[in-house]
C-alpha cells in the first residue's frame, strides 16, 4: 500500500488497502458502512471478523457480504495480511483475538482514529478522557461552542460514532469523548486540544494492570507536540498531576497545558506552587483561568447548575479548553450559566415531602461515588449504594460515606458493601432490590434531606444499563410523587 495522503484531511491515505475491521458492534458497523462505500476505489478488500455468532448482527452482515465484503463469526485466527485493522472498543488488547489481528495487519487502530484522519483538515477536534467526568465535560464543551456559534459535533462514547459524522461533513469542530479501549489504539491522533480529567482505577478487566489503563489514558496528548495544542489536565489527581512532571522534564514540547488545581486542592493554581505558564482554579469561589497572558474570572462555582466540586472542575476544564478553541470569556460565562445537569449525572428528579431526589447512575465506580458525596453536606444525603460488584476496593468508599445521614446497600453487591459501611456511626441498611433501597431512604429521610442513587456499582445484576437503572429510578420516584400528593 503506498502511503501517500489525501490533500485536504488530515492524514487519509489515497489508498487503504486491504482492511479488516475487528468487531460489529456500534463503531464496527459506522466503519463497515464507510469502507463499504470506498470498496473498489480506495479499499482494495474489506473483511470483517464479527466475533461472536449473534442475532443482531446477523442481517447487518449479509447487507455486508451482498456489497462485496467478507464477514466471519467465530473467527479469531487469520490466514491473510491486512494493511489496516480498525479495532472495536469492545475487544481488549491483551485478547488473543486483537494480538492475531495484531499480528496479521501492518497497522491496528481505533474507529476515533479512523475518523480523525479521514476528517478535513481545517476542522478541529477536542478530545476529553478521564475515568471520570468525560461526558459532563464533553457536553459542557459542546455547549460553549454551540453558544459560540460554531458548527460542532459531540462525538464518540457520547453517542454518534466519529467516523458517521465525519462523513457526513457535519461539523468543523469534532468533540471527541475518548475512552481508554479507544486509547489504546491510537498511532497518529493529535487533537488540536486534548482534555485529561483524572485517572483512577477502572477497567482492569480490560486493560490487565492499571499501569496498562494510565498509559492508554496518556494517548490522548501523546502526539500534541505535533500541532502544537494545548492539553487541559487534572493536576489534583495524583496520577494526571504526574504526568504533569513526566512532560515537564522533555527537553522540547510542541504543546502548551493548563493544569486544573494542584496537588493542595482544587482551590489552589499550580502557578502559585511551581510557577506554571497557565493555570486554572477556583479562586475566592470563582472560576478563574490564566491562559496565554490574559487572567480572566468567570462565574462563581455555586451559581453553576451542576451540583458538586467534581463538575466545578468539570467546569474549569471546559471553560480552558474553550478558551484554547477560541472562545472569547464572555461567550464562556454564557455557556456555563446556561448548562443544565445531565441524565443520570447528579440529576435532580423530584421532591417529596421535602426531601429531594438525584439520579446519579452514571456513577458506576467508587470514584465516582465518592465525587458525589462530596456534592452534600454533611448528615444531609441518604445514599443508594450497590449493584453488580465490580470487586474494587472500598476503603476509600467507606471514609467518603462517613458524611451521609444514612445509606442503604442493595443489589449483588448489597451484603459486601453493608459489611463495608456497618462500622460507621450512621444508620446502613440492606435491600434486596433498588426499589426496597429507595423506600428504606424514604423512611429515614426527613425534610431538608436528599436521596441519591449512586451506586459504585454496574448496573448489570438488575438492569441492562446505567441508563435503564436511573431511568427505573426516575420512575419509582415519580410514582411516589403522584401517590405523596
């Protein structure tokens, strides 16, 4: 395959070649469809090992096959040579599945890859990873923009595929919410402007070592020296922060970053405590970025409508990463006022009686967890804790839980986690099932009170998703409320 790029993207070469495309789930089929329609010009053969036999993908694969492209269930060796592989998030890369792949291609990379260097030259992307916060961020980011007047896309894990909108020529900044299994994959990608939120342990079955999760986490600013793009990074995080020192000692970087905080604290800017060039932090209670030479405050942390100092520094991350696009402060202010709270993130969803209600299913890790305890004050929230037991530790868990007025443990994980908590000197209780677990907190909380589901936990022993749970939630909620009136 000659390796001659395309004029006028970002680094498409003017032939493919033979490809193969590991997995058909959701991104597997976006660049299925996108190869399908270059088979005969710049894709010489498309073949696509599905993985495992299933029913879902069963017709999608015969529209493939009638196009003229190869597909294989239950598959995982490989005869031929591929120039590229295009791997699925969804297959690990310590499988023996991706390592035959590996194996078998000149190059192996992701679909957010793919689509960056298929994208047009001109348009920007801002690419936002973290075990935590990336979609907030990523939306928050989104927003700013759009308040801004550009032509922008949120893109990947948030839910179109990058290479869908990519083809579809449907913005001139892409933002690219990028996970870990994506990262992973990763050779040429140089966004112009790359958001590391934190790094805490996740994923572990997917990645092996956590050493193995952080570096895939670093791929996302791995190739800024290239553009000469600003990272916004997450310096209170112990991980993120050293990485911090890890780029400071190269003798040449292409890149500028702003750190959010320092190791004292989210209300402390790392040019105080070692002389950064720019530097975000909440100053006074105020949002505060220096950036390029211009010292700009923005809105107090407590007027924003996302509760928490997690999305305060959601917020400063969003706010530097705008500023880093082009985004003028006043437009900034505007979007952070105007930003409402996520599904499933902190999401306020009813009163009764006085006692409010939060959906945070989306807090499927202890970190996340913790995060969100730190959103209330103290002996004022009642917390829902369980789910499918992911195995992960709770000390941490079990120091942050010591402010709640009470938590109620349910699911799979239910007796693991009441063990955890019962020494604490609040009431803990155990249920069965999410909907026992709301109406136990309902019986202890008083008005003034808040009732939060935030698990720590998967979905996956009650639920098919994050999502079906804390839509479940609203549910059981709403129908308390009708019945309180």
């Amino acid at each position: 395959m000659d390796n001659v790029y395309i004029d006028g993207r970002k680094a498409a070469f003017a032939s493919l070649g033979d490809v193969l495309i590991l997995g058909l789930g959701k991104s597997g089929r976006a660049v299925a469809q996108y190869c399908l329609d270059l088979l005969g010009t710049r894709v010489s053969s498309l073949t696509i090992a599905a993985g495992e036999h299933n029913e879902s993908a069963l017709a999608f694969a015969k529209d493939c096959e009638k196009a003229g492209a190869k597909v294989y269930f239950d598959r995982y060796t490989f005869d031929e040579r591929y120039d590229l592989c295009v791997a699925s998030p969804g297959i690990s890369q310590f499988s023996r599945f991706y390592e035959n792949a590996a194996e078998a291609s000149a190059s192996v990379i992701s679909e957010v890859e793919f689509a960056w260097r298929e994208s047009r030259a001109d348009s920007s992307w801002i690419a936002v990873t973290g075990t935590n916060g990336k979609t907030t961020t990523t939306t928050l980011i989104t927003h700013i923009l759009e308040t801004a007047g550009k032509r922008v896309a949120a893109v990947g894990n948030i839910g179109t595929t990058c290479i869908e909108s990519v083809a579809s020529d449907a913005a001139d900044v892409y933002v690219a919410e990028v996970s870990s299994f994506q990262l992973a994959s990763m050779d040429l990608f140089a966004p112009q402007v790359a958001v590391l939120l934190n790094i805490t342990p996740d994923h572990l079955y997917w990645h092996m070592t956590f050493d193995a999760y952080a570096e895939a986490k670093k791929n996302i600013y791995r190739h800024l020296d290239d553009t000469h793009g600003t990272l916004v990074i997450d310096a209170v995080c112990d991980v993120t922060r050293a990485c911090v020192k890890e780029f400071k000692e190269k003798t040449e970087r292409g890149f500028s970053y702003i750190p959010l905080g320092c190791g004292a604290g989210l209300d402390c800017s790392m040019i105080d405590a070692c002389g950064s060039e720019n530097a975000a932090w909440l100053s006074d209670g105020m949002l505060h970025v220096d950036y390029k030479g211009e010292s700009v405050d923005l809105v107090a942390a407590s007027s924003l409508h996302i509760k928490g100092e997690h999305n305060a520094s959601n917020a400063l991350a969003a706010a530097s990463a705008a500023f880093a696009a082009g985004v003028a402060p006043e437009v900034v202010r505007r979007g952070l006022r105007s930003f409402k709270p996520l599904e499933h993130r902190l999401e306020p969803c009813g009163d009764i009686a006085g006692v409010s209600f939060f959906n945070d299913s989306k807090a499927t890790n202890v970190d996340a967890t913790c995060k969100a305890l730190s959103a209330f004050p103290k002996g004022s929230a009642i917390f829902l804790l369980g789910g499918h037991d992911k195995g992960t530790e709770l000390d941490e868990l079990v120091e942050a839980a010591s402010v709640c007025r009470a938590i109620v443990c349910f699911g799979a994980a239910g007796q693991r986690f009441f063990e955890a908590l019962s020494p604490l000197d609040i009431p803990v209780e155990l249920a069965d099932h999410m909907e026992d677990a709301l109406d136990r907190a309902i019986a202890l909380a008083q008005p003034g009170n808040s009732v939060v589901l935030s698990p720590a936990c998967a979905s996956f022993d009650e639920f098919d998703s994050f999502e079906h749970r804390g839509r479940v939630f609203k549910q059981l909620v709403d129908f308390r409320t009708q019945h309180a009136r």
